[in-house]
C-alpha cells in the first residue's frame, strides 16, 4: 500500500472526524430557540432576572448587595410570581439565617463556621400539600470583585423563571418542588449545609438537582448523580429534552484532580440525598473573574438549561419513585451522551457483565486465532506478546519523549504558550507524540521485523492492540469503574471490522476499499473518543491557569494530548507495517514540532489575552496586609506591612515585572517557620498548591481598618487528664481566617467546631474559615489541648486574619495605585486583611 494512499488518509480521517465532533457540541446551540408559550420556559424572561441580578454588583456574602439587595430583588419577583400563580398550587416562601459549623476534606482538610448567612426558600406545592419533595439548588452570592453571571446568577434567574413556568400551570404536582436560593456557597458550601441540616422542609427532600458553572454559557453537563441512584439518570434520559451528560467527568471530577467542589457534596453527605450535578463548563477561562457577565451568556445556553431543567423537575415531581427513593438504592449507572442527542444509561452491574462478556469474546478469539494451526501456536503466541510488547513500549517512550519536552518548555519559562492558542498544544505535543510513536514502530520495522510480510505484521500489531484493550476493560471493569465503557467501545467495534473484513486484512497489497471499510468500522469509538476529548481539553485547559504554581500545567496537557494520541492511534499502528513508507509523514510531523518548539522558545506566543470578545486573563491575588506577632506575654515581637502577591498558574509574576519592575526575587516571600501556614493570611488553606519563590511580598505602609478585629481569650481552664480549655470571641468583618499549630509536646484533643474533632490541614496544622451575613452575634469557640506539665514556651499558636472584601476597608490607597499599573491581560484581584499571631 504506498504512503499517498495511507498515512494521509488515516490523518484526514481523523481530522473529518474531529471536525465533526467539534460541530457536535456546538449543533443545539446553533439553534435558535422556539418561542415561549404561556406554559413554557421563557430564556428572554430569565435573562431579565440575570441582568438585574448582575446590576447589583459583586455580591460576596456579608456585604449589603449580598444580604439586603439581592434577597430584596429575589423576594420581589418571588411574590410577584405567587401573585399570578393559578390555584392549583400554594407557593411558600423563607429567608433562613443559619448558624453552624462542619469540617471538609476538600482543599487539603479544613472546618467551616458559619453565622447569620442568608437562604432565600421557595415551596411549590399541590393546594393539599405534599409529604415529599424535590430540591433544586443555585447560589446568588459571587466571589469577591466578580459579577458572578455564570456562577451563578444564570441558574438563579433559570429558577425564577421555572418557579414561574409551573406556577402558572393548571397542572397540580404531586410532589413539591423546593427551590433554594443559597446565599453563601463561594464560601465553601456553607449555606447548602445550613438549609439542608436545619431547615425543617429539608426533611421531605427525596432527589435534588444542583445548578452550578465551572465556565461562562455553552451546555451544561452532568458530571455528578447519585450515589447510587439509576432511578435518577432515568429521569434525566427521559425528560431531557438537549441531553449533555457523561459517567466519565463525574469520575474525572470525583478523582479530585480537579480543584473544585459543589453544594452536591454537602446533599450527599451531610443530607443523605440523591441528586443531579449540572454545570455550564464552556469558557472557563473567565469563570470567577471580573469578565464573567451577563451579556457573554447567550440566550440560546439559557433556553436550553430552562428547557432541560424543568422538564426534569416536573417529571421528578410527578413520579411515583421519588417518595421511594430510598428502596431504589441499587448501585451506580454508567451514562454518556451520544453527540448530544440522547443519552445511553444502564446499570453498572449491567455494564460489567457487557464488559467481562466483551473481553471474554476478544480473548477467546486472540486465543484462537494463536493456537492455529497448534504447530505454530508457540511461534504466534511470541509473535503477538512481542507485537504487545512493542506498542507498550512505544507508549512508554513517546510519554517520556513529550513530558520531556514539557518539563523544558517550563523550565526556560515559557509554560501555558497554548493558554490562549490552543493549536499550539496540538503542534507542540501532539505532532511530537505521533511522530515518536511511528519512529519507534518505525525502526522496528526496519531491524526487528526485516524482510517480514507486511499483512501479517499488520494483522499481528492490531490483534496486539485489541489484546491490550481487553486488558483494559477487564482491569477497569475488576476496579468498578463505569468509565470501562469506552474500553468496551474500543474492542467490540475493532473486533467486528476486523471480523467482517478478515479476508481483507490477508491479501496482498491492501486496497483503497480495505481503508474505507476499516474506517467505517472504527467510526464510532474514534467520533466518541474525539467528542469525549473535546469535552476534556474544554473543561481542563482553562483550569490549568488557576491550578497553583507547584503543578507544571504543560506536563499535564502534555500528558493528555499523549494519551489521546496513544489511544487514537491504537488501531492504525498496524498501517506503519501496511505501507511502503512512512519518511513523507514522520518528517511533515517533525518540522511541524521543530518549528513550533522554536517559535514557543522565542516567546512568540504570549499566553493571556485581553481581547474584549474573549479574553483569557492572568489571575493574580493581592493582599494588602499589615502584620502582627505577640509573645507569650502579648508583647508585639515582630511587625510588618506589606502587599501580599499570589500569581495563581505556574508562571507566576514573570509576565507581569516588566510592567512592575518592583515584584522581583528581592521580595520574595519569606516563610515564619514558628507561625502556622507561615504567617500568611491565606483566606483558604491551598498554602499546597503555592510555591514561596512564586509569590511575594512588597513593602507597603501599615492599614488601619475603621472596623478591625477583636480577638480575647475570655477564659484558661484546667480539664481532667492534662488538658487545657481555652475559649475565645471574636468579632470582625465577615471573613476570617484562623490557623493553630500546637507548640512542641502539646497536642489538640477538643474544640466546639465541626463535630468536636480537630481536623488538620495538609502540613499539620488546623484551619478554621469564618464567614456572616449581617448582625451576627461575636463568635464563640473553645479549644482543647492536653498539655506536658512544663510548658514555659505556651502549649498552641492560634493566628486569625481578617479579610475585607468589600465596604470602605477593602483597597487601601496603595494597592489601588498598585493595580492600576496591572496589564489589562491580568484579572487581579485586591483586599486589604490584618495578620495577628498569639502564643497561648
């Protein structure tokens, strides 16, 4: 088979497909929505709720936009909504303010306390009431210095909107529909936790479906459900109406390598309930920053969330499971979208007897196909292990190969070149990873497989793919992971080409007729695989620029991009040994990565943009702190003042000191070893994912907030078995920050927070986060520590760090001047907090 007829083909065949899976995710947005009768989901009603939700600014919870301005505006049109719903139904509503605490693994291990925050609730339900309930959740609260359209303002106005839909139905449910508009979820889940252990009409909640964004618009997928639950991924099949949902992200985003969590955790965890997880994952470069707003959504992503949505809910509220939810406890479901068309869910249990069954099949016919004839069993068997071998082989080399190359890229500084042109990614590593794998294969050919007919080396090399991907499946099956599926895919589908075309693959000198026909029998894991691919590249690449400073962003990329090279190409290894010569290609894709590695060495792609119509913005946080650290007696040892920089991807501030030439390594951020997450006032403890020779602190003169902290140790009490009880109060601004580290010997036993139990962060020390709503009472706490009879030095450290997130103590005049001189490329984001260290 010469090489023009070959190697070119395989390339325009994946191409096609790549386009055609790239069009896939797009094609029901292309559309433009049908009109909204009176029954229906009006988008252009629900986009007047996101812009007047926008128009009240950041709204970061304890501030009077949060509190006051939002919950005015989401109660108006809530009563606006009652007053025009028809009879068939009675619309309750609350605004609950709760107070608690709960500790949480997420970010390294760390307790929340919680007090006065706001949950706007709604009640929908039959005129007669109803025992059970659906919940749907959003949050209206946005990160500090962010407009928070997509997170999460649009799912707060898509629930209005469905209030209002079903409001209006003659229809009588036979369930209630909760709607909660949670007032504090950027401050970690807090206010799901205070609705769904306190609130009296938590106790009827039988399902719920969680609205939330890790991007701005596009299609929201289901990347979360149960546990346990199929009842629940059998609604979503039913009712929804533009299906976007796969088994795959729930297990990607459940592994934990994603630095991310939702209100679907506290649900699951501290309520005991089966839910759906949503998220809009398009454009997550300017999720959480000031570009993330309401006129970047587009109508039609918010017709197709109100459209999939409420059909969900209303067929929740109708069935007759959801009042038994809790007797179809039977394991997990494997689901994915086919194209975005219709979703595939089956019982996991299910899946692994397909998926053993399948293996089984591919085995048996591999064993088969070596025993004969028996005379050259043994000679087969070492031609196909050797065939096995080699590909693992040439896998291994071409990941070594390309992180390498990864590994330099970052080290002479020029990591996340593809941030903003994702080709980039595609001609550095992909071209590099394909042409390693057909080097080694390559010279394979040529020294170990000399003068060896070519139809039976291909026949050998896809008989060692399909070996490896049986392997696979029983691996991933044996592990009781749903994502096998795609392993299934991938031996089912090869198997039955290479079935149906066998005497094909024997004759001499293959033809253009074999190629189409070994095309068309691998096009559907190859168009799934490059759809689920996009979806991945989609969701991860933005993520790598608000990932720390500890994880090289381009080794994971590059990672990804082998590792769909690898399976891409498991099938068209064999058409190495089909075709004559493969020097045409393996050059083309050398001089493609040569030229594009030197054009990233000169820095020709700058990795953030400005651009007004997509910009993907540097993130960098700035803290304008003045600190202060006290002895055993109270005595002020040490004092500082300083604004405290954080570049949050992997390059740091290297971009930014030509524009600021004072950020430089001569104010690096020095580590106090003796004070806990050395002496830093991190608002959350991802002290883990920051590098202190990629952060730093520039002199700055001391604030003096109008509303500063008050911190007392009220009492110092002697407990049974050497223990000390040390209660404190605290008043302050609304967030706070506070870290304890026992001293040498001592160790902490007790405290009133969470459940009683300590809970340490990642490095040993504890971590405790504060937030309220208005008119909170002072905070209340004790701690604990059993202690050695002499402990001169004190028994703990106990720091707190007051964060001012808004009001006329956020930016002092200094780190306004500062971030006026930021480049326009960056999203920085600046607060004033104060820093106070006691030994106790």
């Amino acid at each position: 088979l010469p090489e023009a007829r070959g190697a070119p083909l395989v390339l325009l065949y994946l191409l096609g497909l790549r386009v055609l899976a790239q069009v896939s995710h797009r094609q029901l947005l292309s559309r433009s929505p049908a009109a909204a009768g009176p029954r229906d989901f009006s988008a252009s009603r629900a986009r007047g709720y996101l812009d007047n939700i926008t128009a009240i600014g950041p709204r970061t919870v304890g501030s009077p936009e949060n509190e006051v301005l939002a919950v005015n505006y989401l109660l108006e049109q809530i009563r606006g909504i009652e007053r025009e719903s028809t009879d068939a139904h009675k619309i309750s509503v609350d605004v609950q303010r709760p107070t608690g605490s709960f500790s949480i693994d997420f970010l390294g291990g760390f307790t929340s306390y919680y007090a006065n925050i706001t949950n706007v609730v709604v009640k929908l339900e039959p005129r007669n009431g109803a025992e059970h309930a659906v919940l749907s959740n959003c949050h209206f609260d946005s990160v500090p210095n962010t407009p928070g359209a997509s997170d999460d303002a649009v799912s707060c106005a898509v629930m209005l909107e469905i209030l209002n839909t079903l409001s209006k139905s003659s229809e009588s449910l036979q369930h209630a529909v909760i709607f909660l508009f949670n007032g504090a979820e950027e401050n970690i889940l807090q206010a799901s936790h205070g609705f769904i252990t306190q609130h009296e009409w938590a106790k009827s909640i039988r399902a719920f479906i969680n609205l939330e964004a890790a991007g701005v618009g596009g299609k929201e997928l289901v990347f979360q459900t149960g546990p346990e639950n199929p009842w629940l991924v059998q609604a979503y099949v039913v009712a929804a109406k533009h299906p976007f949902a796969s088994v795959v992200a729930q297990e990607v985003f459940q592994s934990g390598i994603i630095p991310a969590d939702t209100d679907f955790r506290i649900y699951r965890d501290f309520g005991n309930v089966p839910g759906i997880d949503l998220a809009f994952i398009e454009n997550g470069y300017i999720y959480h920053t000031e570009y993330d707003t309401s006129d970047r959504i587009l109508t039609d992503s918010i017709q197709r969330a109100g459209d999939n949505i409420l059909a969900v809910l209303k067929y929740l509220a109708t069935s007759e499971k959801l009042a038994k939810s809790f007797e179809y406890r039977h394991g997990s479901v494997v689901f994915f979208d086919i194209l975005g068309l219709f979703v595939l869910a089956y019982p996991a249990r299910v899946g692994a007897i397909m998926n053993y069954i399948t293996a089984a099949i591919a085995i048996f016919y591999l064993s088969k196909k070596v025993l004969q004839p028996k005379p050259r069993a043994v000679h087969n068997l070492k031609k196909l292990l050797t065939a096995f071998s080699l590909t693992l082989t040439s896998w291994v080399c071409t990941l070594v190969a390309v992180l390498m190359v990864a590994v330099f890229v970052s080290i002479i500084g020029r990591a996340l070149s593809w941030y903003t042109h994702f080709y980039v990614s595609v001609s550095l590593y992909g071209t590099a990873a394909a042409a390693k794998l057909i080097l080694v294969h390559m010279l394979a050919k040529k020294f170990l497989y000399k003068n060896v007919n070519e139809q039976y080396l291909g026949d050998v090399f896809f008989d060692a793919s399909l070996m490896i991907w049986s392997i696979a499946l029983a691996v991933m099956t044996q592990m009781g992971l749903c994502s096998a599926f795609i392993c299934t895919l991938w031996v089912s589908f090869p198997l039955f080409t290479k079935l149906m075309i066998h005497k094909e693959f024997s004759q001499k000198g293959a033809t253009i007729k074999f190629i189409v026909m070994y095309m068309l029998g691998m096009f559907v894991p190859y168009l799934y695989m490059l759809y689920l691919s996009w979806t991945v590249f989609e969701m991860f690449t933005p993520v790598m620029g608000r990932s720390g400073t500890e994880i090289p962003p381009d080794m994971v990329l590059a990672g990804f991009i082998v590792i769909f090279t690898m399976i891409l190409s498991s099938y068209f290894i064999n058409f190495i040994y089909l075709v004559k010569s493969t020097k045409t290609t393996l050059v083309t894709l050398t001089t493609v990565f040569v030229v594009t590695l030197i054009l990233v060495c000169s820095g020709i792609f700058f990795p953030y943009s400005s651009d007004a119509a997509n910009p993907k913005p540097k993130r960098v946080f700035l803290q304008h702190t003045s600190r202060r650290f006290h002895d055993l007696d109270g005595n002020v040892v040490k004092s500082d003042s300083g604004i405290w920089i954080n570049g949050f991807d992997y390059n740091g501030i290297s971009h930014i000191t030509p524009h600021v030439p004072e950020i430089n390594d001569t104010i690096r951020t020095p580590c106090e070893e003796q004070a806990p997450f050395c002496g830093l006032p991190w608002i959350l403890p991802v002290h883990f994912m920051f590098r202190f020779v990629k952060n730093w602190y520039l002199p700055a003169p001391e604030i003096l907030p109008r509303s500063p902290i008050d911190f007392k140790l009220l009492s110092k009490k002697l407990m049974p078995l050497n223990s000390v009880r040390l209660s404190f109060e605290v008043s302050g601004p609304s967030h706070m920050s506070l870290y304890m580290r026992p001293r040498a010997g001592s160790a902490l036993s007790r405290w009133s927070l969470g459940d009683g139990m300590p809970v340490a962060s990642v490095g040993g020390d504890y971590f405790v986060f504060y937030s309220r709503g208005l008119h909170a009472a002072p905070w209340h706490f004790w701690v604990e520590l059993t202690a050695p009879e002499k402990h001169s030095d004190g028994i703990v450290s106990v720091a707190i760090a007051a964060h001012y997130f808004f009001g006329e103590d956020q930016k002092s005049p200094q780190l306004y001047a500062l971030l006026e001189r930021f480049p326009d490329w960056t999203f920085s984001s600046g607060w004033s907090c104060t820093y106070d260290l006691f030994v106790f």
